[in-house]
C-alpha cells in the first residue's frame, strides 16, 4: 500500500510522508487515510483513538452502504464532520474534517 501511494504521489507531484507508526505528536496539517472494514476500523481507531480528533482531514473508505448510519453515527463520536461521500458499487467512502 505504501508503495502504491507514494507512486500516487509522485504522479501528482505532492510532497509528503508516509509512516508506518504513528508520531507522538501530530502536525495540524496532517491527512489521515483509512481503507478498511467497519469492523476492522472501529478496532483501528478503537485501539489509536488519542489520535481521532487530530490532523485537519480524515478520508475513509472500506465501508459498505448499508453500514452508512452506523459509520456516520461512529464518526460524528469520534469528533468529525462529514465533508464529502463517495460511492462506487456496494462501497462508500468519506471525507471528513475534525471538529473541536
């Protein structure tokens, strides 16, 4: 995954890092991406959640249609607002920004 997007990025001429682990401290600016399973991103974020309300994007896709209300009710507790939904097939994905 990590190569894929660092190909992504160069293509689209961005300058940015990737990591593997999570920085203590985290640059407002930061862009979080999650592409996993409602299951597997409530257990992700579940077990990093000192992190949820942090950075200035979240972009989140891996979720089905109809886990959309339970998805949007998690992600309004975890202190974001939803921005943007993308669909394609039976999948959803989101842009949220962080609220304070």
């Amino acid at each position: 995954a990590l190569t894929h997007a660092r190909k992504n990025a160069k293509l689209n001429h961005l300058r940015v890092r990737f990591v593997k682990t999570l920085p203590q401290k985290i640059p407002d600016e930061s862009i979080f991406l999650i592409n996993m399973t409602l299951a597997e991103q409530k257990s992700a974020l579940q077990s990093i959640k000192r992190y949820n309300r942090h950075g200035s994007l979240w972009i989140a896709s891996g979720i089905l249609r109809e886990q959309k209300k339970e998805y949007l009710s998690l992600a309004n507790s975890w202190g974001w607002k939803l921005l943007k939904e993308h669909k394609k097939g039976k999948w959803l994905g989101f842009v949220f920004s962080i609220t304070n």
